[in-house]
C-alpha cells in the first residue's frame, strides 16, 4: 500500500521490505566479520526493536545468545527526574561483549542512558545496533556503531516502531504526510 492510517494520521511508504532487509544484511555481515571467534550476547530493547532483531539475527552466523530488555522509568524517591532502569535481564553480562539492538536512535538520549546502565554491570564492550539512525536529531558522542539506515528527521511508523502503540505490525517502514 503505498499510504496508511494510523490512529488520526496518514502516513507514505518510504522503504519496502526488500531494502529494509538488504540494509540489515549490509550490517549482519559486518557483526559476523567484527566478532569472529567471539560470543557476543545481543541484547534487544524492546518493543521496538521486535521485528528488526528477528530478521538481524537470522543472519547472523556466530554463536550468540539473544536476550530481550525494557527501558522503565520511574520517579525517584528523592531525585526530582526521571529515573530508568533495565528490566528483564534475565543473565550476568560481566565480562559478556553486548551488542545492543535498537529500533530507532533519534536524539540519543535513551541509548545513552541505556548505554550507562549497562557500564555498571561490567561487561566487555558494549555496541550498539539500530535498524535506522536520524543523524540530524542525532545531540550525543556515542558511537553508533551499526546503523542499518540513516533517514531526516522525520516521524516513521512500521516494522516495529509505533505511533501511539499502534503500527508496529506493518512490513514496511512509512514516512508521516506532511
Ligand atoms: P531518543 O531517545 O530521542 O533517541 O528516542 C528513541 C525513542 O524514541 C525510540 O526508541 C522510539 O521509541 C522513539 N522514536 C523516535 N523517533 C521515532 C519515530 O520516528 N517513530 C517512532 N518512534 C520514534
């Protein structure tokens, strides 16, 4: 389809699925070739992350394991912001190589902090894998280092990334109507 509706929006499609997985098959091949002899544990964030982390890992050809997190934020008791934490991690990451696997990076901000909270449980090294990366919104000195697609700074919708909790479900990767 080459419009959507999602809740009060429309939206265009702007990648299919074809360059969707040429693009991650671009960055797997570059993992597989980066970790030989090693055994990366990849981590995914979700929700986001669902549909990209299925096709990344299907063509990735190390030993691995594959292990799930969710960013929660919760009001501290006597900080005045936001506070986050990493729930569901289900296994030691010391002296573990991590390889983050994230939907999107816009601002940056929650890969930095994710990227914070994971220093402190000692792993090896931490990467980080995105299916797209808006360089423009982009405020941090993190490297990004596996970057599927880099796209404007516009709101996308589809293959796992949400509007409102709706669109996750959709193939394809659609570009709000201006
Ligand atoms: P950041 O902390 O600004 O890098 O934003 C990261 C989070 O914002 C992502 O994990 C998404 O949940 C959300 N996000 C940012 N841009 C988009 C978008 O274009 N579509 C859907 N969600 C987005």
């Amino acid at each position: 389809m080459k419009e959507i509706s999602v809740l009060d929006k429309t939206f265009k499609r702007f990648k299919n699925v074809e360059e969707i997985n040429t693009s991650i098959k671009v960055i797997a091949e570059k993992i597989n070739k980066d970790y030989e002899g090693k055994t990366p544990l990849f981590l995914g964030v979700l929700n986001g992350c669902f549909l990209f982390a299925a096709d990344l890992l299907r063509e990735i050809t190390l030993d691995c394991e594959v292990s799930f997190v969710k960013v929660a934020s919760y009001k501290g008791m006597k900080s005045t912001g936001e506070v986050n934490q990493l729930i569901g991690l289900d296994r030691s990451l010391e002296d573990r190589d991590v390889i983050i696997i994230e939907d999107i990076v816009d601002t940056g901000n929650t890969i930095e902090n994710i990227v914070e909270l994971l220093t402190k449980a000692g792993c090896n090294s931490i990467k980080i894998a995105t299916f797209l990366l808006k360089p423009e919104a982009y405020k941090k000195s993190i490297k990004v280092d596996y970057v599927a697609m880099e796209i404007a700074n516009k709101f996308v919708v589809g293959y796992g990334l949400d509007y409102d909790g709706f669109g996750r479900n959709v193939k394809e990767l659609y570009v709000l109507k201006d």
